[in-house]
C-alpha cells in the first residue's frame, strides 16, 4: 500500500518524526548516469523555506544514496534513498494530541489503526513525499535522457485568483521558478502572493490549482482498460495530500460541450497524425496520441490554521483548537515538484510496461 | 491491465464484437447468497435502449454464470460471467477502418498494438463495461449485506444544465430511476432531456456530469498512502471511457476556499465522532471517516456523431466523416450504474483489506 | 490468487463440475498468428481417455474462444478461453459428501471457506489446469516464435521405476508421445507401465517423477531477488495438484557434492560464453545463463483409490470409505503437458518482463 | 521484483559492497509491541563468524529502525530497517572483476544488465538476506503472539551425511543452537562439522540440506490455486542463494509411493479432525489441514572456493582462478534462521489473507 508503480516501483517509509523518511526505488533501468545531485535538485525545490510564502523551518534535506548506484553507474538493483528528520521529537503538536485536528489525518488514522503517531502528520506528513520526489527525479532524467519528455508544473490558481495564460507548448521550470508562487503569469502572480499573505495573517490558509503539461510523449502510453493514462494521473496526484480533484485535458469544462466541438480533428503533422484541437487532453481511449497531455489538480486550503476553531476531543469534549509555530497558509507553491514527480512516475512505468510489446 | 482490484479482484475480457463479453471475479466471500438474477439486474439498468435518450439497438445481455456459485451460494472460487455479443460482426462501422475517428480509440490502439479491433470500440468500447457492471453487482450485495453501504449515483449536469438540488442523505435508486434521464430533480430533468433530444436532432453530442454518493461506510476504509480512498475512487472513474475528471467533497470548489470555511468540526455525533461540516467528501488523510463519501465525474460529449467531419486517414489524406447507424447522444444516464458499480468495486477491496486488521 | 504471471498474465475459472472451466490470458502480444486449433493441441494431450492408463471417462474438451483473436491475429487485449464441463452434475462423488477423502482437499477447503463443492474435488480438481494448459498453448507458440524456445517435459520415474537415459539435447515432444506413459525409454516405459496397471489392479494408485528440459532460452531471464527463475518454476510446479517436490540441476544430489566437482566452468562456445558442466541446470544467481535450464518434479499417488480406507466424516465418526468408478492410478503421463505449460507461463512472463531493459 | 509477499510485503535493497542493506516492511499489524532487539536477535543468529564453521569476517550488522515503530509499538506504517556495511569498498574481489566465476551470478547479471557490481556478489551476496531476516523476525514475532505458531529450521544433511534422529514435534531453537552446526542429532553433527572442516582443508566447499518444522499452524492456509502454500513456500526457499531444491511432506520419497500407504486417514483430535499420519506435510490441495507443515530445502556447495579452477574471462580467454580471502566452505549452519525467516514471511502474508474471509 506504500509502494506505487508496477515495473519502475517505489516503496517509501517514514513519518514525520521518525529517524529518517526515504524510498526504495525498484526497475530503474542500469547502466544509467546517476548522483545524488541530480535527485537533491528536486528535493530542493520541494524543500520549505526557501521563500515568504512558504513555512520557516529549515530542513535541510540531504539525500543519502544507500544501494544500486555504482561509480556514478545504476546497476539496475534497488536504489535506496533517505533523508534524516532534523526534528525527531515532539514539539509544538504535543498539545494537540488528545485532539483530532478538524479535516486533518488524526481520527481517520486513529479509527483505521487503532494508533496514531504522537506528534505531526505521521504518514500523512508531507515529509512523506520527500522519498516520493526522491524517486521521480530518477523517473524524470530516466524520461527526458530517452524520450525527451519535459513535465512542467505550475501554479494556475490560489483563491479566486487564476490565469490562463500560459504557453503549454514553451513552459519552462526555469520560468516557473521565477518568483516564488511559482506561476509564470506574473500579473497573477502577484494577486495570487497577496492571497496568501492575506490569508497567513488572517491566521488561516486558502487552496489552489496546480497545472501541468507533458511534452514529446510518444503515442501509445497507457494500459487498457484500467490502467489508462489518465486513471494513472487521476490515482497518483489524488495520492497526495490535500487534493480533492483532478481532470484532464477539457475537464470539467468537456462536460458542458458538444462533440462536434469537443472532438480533436486528426491532421498530418510530419511523419504523425496529430489534432488540430487538443481538448482530449493527449489521450484517447485511455492511451497517449503523441499531442502534449495536460491536466488539473485541486488543493483544498492547509487544515492546520492559527486561528481557533471550536470542534472536540477523541472523547467527544467539545475543545479550541489553535495551532501554535509557522504552518504553510498554501500548498501549491510547494506541490509544484511533487506533482512533476508522481507524473514522472506513472510515465516511467507506462514506458516501461510498452517496452514490451515494441 | 485488464485486472482490478488487490483482494476483490476482476478481470474483464472481450471487445465490442467479438464472441463474448465477460469477467472473472477473484476474492468473493464464500456463504454468501447470489443468482444470476442478482446480477441481471444491473445489467439491465446498464443496457441501452431502454429509452428514448440511448441507442435504439436491442441487446438482452443475459449473463451466464460459468463457475463459482453452487445451489445459491457462493463457493469462495473464481466466478465466470459472461455475455454473448449479438452482434458479432463488422456492421455499419466498415467504413471507418481505414479512418481514424477524432477523439475515439482508434488511432492509439493502432499506435499501442500496431493493429485494432476492424469494427467498433473494440476494447474501449461501452460493451467492455459489461464485465465490470456484472462484478459490481456482487460487490454491491456484499457491501450492502455486511455493512448496510448504499451507493447511489445520478446525473447532476448534461451540458449547461446542473442541479444542486438533491439530497445526499436520502436519494435512493428507486428516485433516480423515476425518470429516463436519471435525475431526480424534475425540473432539471426535464432540461436535460430537452438538451439530449436536441444534440441528437443535430446529429451532435453532449457531455454531462455524474454524482455519486456512498452512506454507511465505516470509518477506517483507505490504505495510506498511494491507495487513498480518493485515488481509488479516482482511479476507478478514469478508468471509465469519456471521462475527463473526478472531484471528491469540495472538489475544484474547494481550491478557492478559505481553511478556517473548509475545515470540517468534529461533533459528537451518538458513539463515534462526526463532523458538522463535510467539504472533505468523507475522506481525511485518505481514510474514510465514517461521513458520507460523495464524488462528481466529467464526461466529455461521445465522440461518434452523425455530423460530417473534416479528419484525416491513417495515411494523412484528407477525408470527411460522418457516423452512420444510431449512436448514444449522451452517455451520462447509462452511465449510472457504471459508476455505481466502480465506486462498489473500489469499495470492496478496500473493506477487505481493512479486515486483515482486525 | 487465482492469477499467475505479472506481464503475461492468466486468470483461471472453474470447479469439477460448474457449467465451464476457463481462462482470461492478458497480456499476449498483440498481432501473432493464433487459432483455437493451436490451443486445441495441448489440450488433447492433456485430456485423459486417450491410452489404457488414465481414467476412461470421454471428455471433448474443446476450447471455445471468446475474445481477443480477430482473422487469425491477437490484438493485445484478453483472450478469453473457456471449455464447457460435460458433466456437470454431482455423480458417483455423491456418497462422500459428509467424508473428507484422506489427503484429498474436501476437509481443507471446508475449513477455509466454511463450504465447499459438493461433488468433485471443485478448484483442487485437475480440470482447473484446464485453462492453464489453454493459456500456456499460447505461451508456447509465443516463446517458439519468437525466440525457438523448445520445452519438452517426459515421465523419468514411477513408482520405483526411474529413467535417467534421455538425453536432454534431443528429446522432442514426438518421441515423449511415442507410448503411453509418455517415457522416451522404451525399457523403462514398460516397467513403469506394469507398475501402473498393477496399482490399478490392486485399486491402488502410485506416483512418479516428471522431467522438463527447456532449450535455447537467452541468457538474463530471471528477476533478482525474490523472482529469481528456479523460484518462479518452484512456485509455478508446486502450485500443480499432487506436487511434493521440485528441484533443478544437481538438486537434492547437488547438496551432496563438493564445490570443486559442482562448480561448472565456463568455455567460449561460439559467440557466447557457456559451461562445460552444467550441474546448475542453467541457472545462476537465479538468472538463466544460456544453457538448458532442467528440473524434475515429484508427483504423489493419487488420493482418490478404491480400496477401502479407514477414516472418520466431518464429525469424528468411523467410517469405510472406497472410491467408485474409474479414477487415474497415475497423474505423471497426463501432467507433461501441463508442466510444459507452467514452464511456458514463467518463462514467457521473465521474457517480457526482461525486454524493458532492452 | 525486490519485493516478496501481498499484505505482509518487504522491499529489500542493498548489494554486498554499497553503503547500507536494508529493508522496508509494509503491512505489520499496528499495535504491536517491537524493538530493535527483536530483530537483532535473528540478525545475531544469522551473522557469520560466530563459530569455527563459518566465515571470520566480524560484521557487527546491528539494525537501526527508521519508521514505523513509537514508543515501542508499531504504528501500522511501514517499518524501514538499515544495516551499513562495513565493507563498503572492494577487497579481496579485485582480481575477479573481468572474470566471471564458475557457477557465481557475475556473468549472468552482466547479461542482464549489461553491468554488474565491482565486487563482491552484488544483489546475489548473502548480505542480501539481511534485509530478509530483520523482516522476518518481525512476522515470527506477530505469528507467535497471534496464533503461537513456531517455526524451527535445522541442518539435516551436510555432503554425505544425514540425520533423521530430529523429534519435529519437539525441536526447538535452543536445541538447534546448541551446536555450531546446528544439527541437534550430535552424532550426525560430529560428522558434519568433520565434513566441512575436511572441505575448508581442500580449499574447497560442501553442500547440504535443511529441514524446517511449522507447528500450530491454523487449518485454512493457502490460497488456491496459484499460491498453495507448498507453492509460496517453494518461491520463498528457491528465491535463496545457492538452493536446487524443495520437497514437502514425503516429497521426492513420495513419488515412489503407493496411494494406499500415502494417504493420510483422517483422525478425530479433540475439537477437530487430524490424520494419523502425515506424509502430506500438513498441506492438502494446497491449504493447510492442522497439523505440522515440514519441509527441506537442498543447498549446493558456495561457488566462491580456494581451490584453482580452470575457466575463461569475459572475453572467452583462458584463465586460472582461486579464491583468495576466508569464504564459506558450508551455508547450511548459517542458512537456518533463512529459511526460518522467509517461512515466516510466507506464513504472516497467508494468515493476513486469510483474515479477509473471517
């Protein structure tokens, strides 16, 4: 149940307060170029604190390559990979544990388990996905070095507050990173900045969308019937913490066309067909069509809020609850790498399961 | 691929044309009653042309039961169902071989498997849905039997026209059934349907949205961290053909709001905790928590449609292209029980892995 | 658990007397030349009836084929397989229904499911292998096709009757079929066949050893660690009704020997390397290194006799129990096939699951 | 393919030369009281250098836990353990690197893989089953607490020589560890430890066989058909370095049986049915019946000798090899709490599954 992927399969492990938070990353092909910084890069970008927006902690985050790496070589064994936690002990929660956090993991955790872990969000920390972008950064140069698949993810909306103005075809992570909302549209941008200074003053948090593009897929990705390329996407980005939607291509917006509208002519491009529309998203009967896929994903607003709310005890006393220290007021600047990275990791698989038939 | 599911586990077989259509159902529970009756039922709410909305073609779709079920009970072994397809031969889809249709399976499974299916869908054919629908129906009963869980779906938007004005905590099969369109608002019924009868009159389609809510389900159900029960329920939809997206609780709404509005209180609610409140859709940390889980999926408008088409052939020639024979204008009122019937399977499973911990 | 394989993948169905018995085969490369004759093959060599040594009950067991195969070629979806019972009602069985038969599965199949078929011996029966050997047909054709894999299983003992002269470069499928007992030494052959009618004549049953050799596999078949390629045919061979016992190579005489004597060198042969020796029955570090990979599996007599044994019902009484009708003194002639297909079935999986490194 | 078992599921990782070996074990049942020192105790057991027989080489391999245990209970979360290695640079292997060992899994995983670790034996080492063994210790532990299920290994052959002199009803750890050997037969056991003080004098190496003993098991274990618990039990031992074989009950000795004396007479036993004899090994059609499950399990003799060989490099060369360095002349003695463990990874996956029908 914490392993993900079929032939390039990862385990990850950890809490938030346990010694260390890591994966075991199985099928990476061998005889791959590979370091420790090309994964810290990810893990960078992922890290907390390296802007106002985000929480103040400072996690280091170093990765420690335990196996299947050889004189800067993959062996095509597993590839261990960890993270130490700095902070491997209660600390500000502590109060907060005869509690269940409104809309947090503590009751479902505690009903499901029988247990819960004492302090933080256990498994459902996001410090569990450190060992997630650990792995999909090895998922992303496996991508790009033999296919040449670029995965770009930014920030499409906080709050009210969109834009639709970005260039799928062009996007860079260059240019996403850029400010540190993360959305290249820089009028937004800075609405989209106001919003969450906004809400962190107000002692509360708010949510957003995340957007992302798949470029240079070849056709021919996905497995039927299940297994299609966006049930793929849809279970991987609804894996992570705080999402409550997805959808991909015209969306939830395809549901309000006509099919002579909606359907994606075919056109000779070069040696390919290819769409003259792309409202299908890339895919079609569940499986790429070599047009860039794209899709959607929705983050409600960060349950751990400074202001009090009114809810009760695992006892049914009625209790307020305040969260003490610095929490995140939004996600999705944060999410941007996460999201890259679960895509990384359903593509390499879906690649990796088509090797067979070719 | 054409497998779902860890412990109740189907396995789908069959194409649009093919001799039959079917499944192997894996993990029943032994003991427990079921006819073929208990399965028609859903079949026969899945089958087309029970209206004036869907396709005028005329398929009994009985099941027969191969294996696993002896003098009413089940034996705990592998049940086999399957389905006779009538029409077992190429029809008015000959035509169409040598051309692609705009935003239907055929050219990604030519892409995929360097061959396809010379008439129909094939494998991404509604026909395909037979097998899950049949396997649903047991799953259903099991669910319905041991723990009282009621799943019930309807059609909350077809093009334009939505309503929210259904009561979660009560709609019942019986209710969405009451009208061909299969939703239970009168009012927006009757739009809906006005909507449906004027894309087929244009010889076009149209998308729409379904909704789906499940009572009674314990709290505990959901296995952190990539099988979240929101990554199953979005799994399972996308897995279905024409959806382009899944929203769990607050969904895309949510995205906008503020964390100290969606955060939802605990209450106590008789023994257990509840909440007063359930923007989260019944999941928290990806674990039921014993609220009412309830979802909305997107279909895109079917992409085979009576009106002339500018596309391409196989070879790039220009062609123009214009579907003959009846076809489903909208697929969302059929697609009720496929819902209903993904939404069973996922559950299932998910109950009985949380057996193994108690 | 009752799905075999992870690429090429089956699904079987059926008890001893229900309507059908049958297969779901996915994962079969798509456009291969395949018809239900190919499957029909093994099939007939699996059926009993066909000499004066298996039982004498006429089962047609023809396969009938029910998706998947469109004018001759796969598409790559599920190729359904199924075969109707012929009798599929309880018969002579009737009289033991409240008596366990002594190491036959009744008594443990009620303690797992709480019930169990009332007549034959349900899943435990040897028509489950019905549908592997319809699926393993097709993995046959496949390994052959693609890469001249030959497979060739023959009796090498029954009862105290053994043969250890055949030479396992040359053994063909024809000269296996030559006799009955399906033992390529003529001498042997008759002792062992005397052994059989004399089990018989006596009501009695005896067992036996089969011997499988597989040629021109590549090297680099076999996953490392747990998949290694003597563990998936150990796994695969236990899995056959009445199997005790599977080793390959030197095998239980391997643990025996001095490594000086069991080491086996490698030589340049042509283009490759290979061993001079090959106590390790082409297997090293659980990967095939290019040599004949041979095993031999041990097959207990059958539980089913007709002499009189004494034992107890379900509930602690005394009771005489003997066998009526006609029941096989000897599964090992009928269990080459189906040990050609269990053989087939792994390495057709390692294959594909090897070409995503290529 | 790292990864053994369905519900009670490890992932190991690591080669004999990289940084650290280790383990993540998902599924263990929440709750339960855990340490460190429950896993060091089978780590201490397994560790060569313990006695004159094995290796010298002084590995401390103490366990460090990473996640899933607090405050001395598990959480339900997966549990990563880590051992470093000490040696993390090559050593003695140097000279080897461009010659592949006679019957080692050099030259198979560089077919493979097209690369193979520098050193040592890589994933195909004996530190492999580090991982193995601190998973295994934790599913001994719930499989005794739970249902007081023992399992016991013991050595029963080495070269020549062999004992059957072992009480299976009675054996326990302390007996086996009474001696270096592990043989608790203490005349056999003189012979055999002669027997591998003679192969180390030879600079050459002995093979031998291992039986192991399950007691309490439940009746009801087993998933028919694929995964009999013969058949998972056969996977687990065949997935260790150096085996050949795996018999169970009367195994191979069973195949020159007649049905008459094989099959075992159900018995009344207090509250259930036993039988009176016990040739099945406690498995009848591939589920477990109550009383004790044994099998055996053949070793080949190491590979990795001082003797010289003759051979040839990569490159087909003629060359001349001998070890140099301590290897070990003998696994068996160090290959019991092995077996032991992967028993019991087996059995804690089969006692989960079975939970679901309860």
């Amino acid at each position: 149940m914490s392993s993900f992927g079929r032939m390039f399969r990862i385990s990850t492990f950890g809490e938030s307060h346990c010694r260390s938070v890591g994966v075991v990353v199985d099928g990476v092909p061998p005889r791959m170029a590979l370091s420790a910084d090309d994964i810290q890069v990810q893990l960078d970008r992922r890290r907390p604190g390296g802007n106002k927006l985000g929480t103040e902690r400072n996690e280091a985050d170093q990765v420690q390559v335990l196996s299947g790496i050889e004189n800067g070589l993959t062996l095509g064994t597993p590839i261990g990979l960890m993270v130490n936690n700095k902070d491997q002990r209660p600390g500000d929660y502590g109060s907060m544990s005869q509690v269940p956090r409104p809309s947090h993991a503590d009751y479902t955790y505690q009903m499901k388990y029988g247990i819960h872990a004492s302090s933080g969000g256990g498994r459902s920390s996001a410090r569990e996905t450190i060992g997630r972008v650990a792995a999909g950064a090895i998922a992303e140069k496996y991508l790009l070095e033999q296919y040449g698949i670029e995965i770009v993810a930014w920030v499409s909306s906080v709050g009210d507050y969109d834009t639709d103005n970005v260039d799928m075809d062009t996007i860079s992570r260059a240019e996403v990173d850029a400010n540190d909302i993360r959305c290249p549209d820089v009028e937004a941008a800075e609405k989209m900045t106001a919003e969450i200074v906004a809400a962190r003053a107000a002692k509360d948090s708010v949510g957003g969308v995340v957007s992302c593009v798949c470029r240079n897929l070849p056709a021919g990705l996905g497995e039927p019937v299940f297994d299609r390329l966006e049930a793929m996407l849809a279970h991987a980005m609804l894996s992570l913490p705080a999402t409550k939607g997805f959808e991909i291509g015209s969306g939830f917006s395809g549901a309000r066309m006509r099919g002579s509208v909606h359907n994606d002519p075919f056109v000779k491009k070069g040696e390919r067909l290819g769409t003259t529309t792309n409202f299908s998203g890339g895919v079609q009967g569940g499986i790429s069509n070599g047009e860039p896929v794209y899709f959607r994903v929705a983050f409600k607003p960060p349950a751990t809020i400074g202001q009090a709310q009114k809810t009760v005890d695992f006892d049914g006393n009625d209790v307020e609850l305040a969260a003490k220290g610095r929490h995140d007021p939004c996600v999705v600047p944060r999410a941007i790498p996460i999201v890259e990275t679960m895509t990384a990791l359903v593509l390499a698989d879906l690649v990796m399961l088509q090797k067979m038939r070719e």
